[in-house]
C-alpha cells in the first residue's frame, strides 16, 4: 500500500492540534468554535435538508402458470 503525502501531512497536523487538548473532542470542537467566533467571518447555518424517499425493495413475483 503507498502512502499519499499530502494525507499523512494532514493526519499528522490534526493529530498535533486534537494532541494539546490531550485528545478531548470537546475542548477541541470549543477552541474551534471560539476560533470561528474571532474570526470575524459570516458563519452560514442552513436548515437540514429533508430526507428523500428510498425506493421500494420490494420482489416481483410473476404470476405462477396453472399446471
């Protein structure tokens, strides 16, 4: 398997970031939510999309001949 650079590059700069909380996804996800805040930047919520309908998974039979 080869390794692609720019991948381990990116694991490795998240894996430094997530290492100074000491891996606590909450203390991570807060600085990154003040980070956004001082920002300054237009942050842009939009409404959850509704799910589409799944097609049927249903068998069709064909209709049995009478013997």
């Amino acid at each position: 398997m080869t390794t692609d650079p720019i991948v381990d590059e990116v694991r490795k700069a998240g894996d430094a970031y997530f290492k100074k909380f000491n891996y606590d996804l909450k203390a991570a996800f807060e600085d990154m939510r003040h980070r956004t805040e001082q920002s300054g930047r237009k942050v842009v919520s939009l409404p959850p999309r509704p799910a589409k309908p799944r097609p049927s998974r249903t068998i069709k039979h064909r209709p049995t001949e009478a013997a």
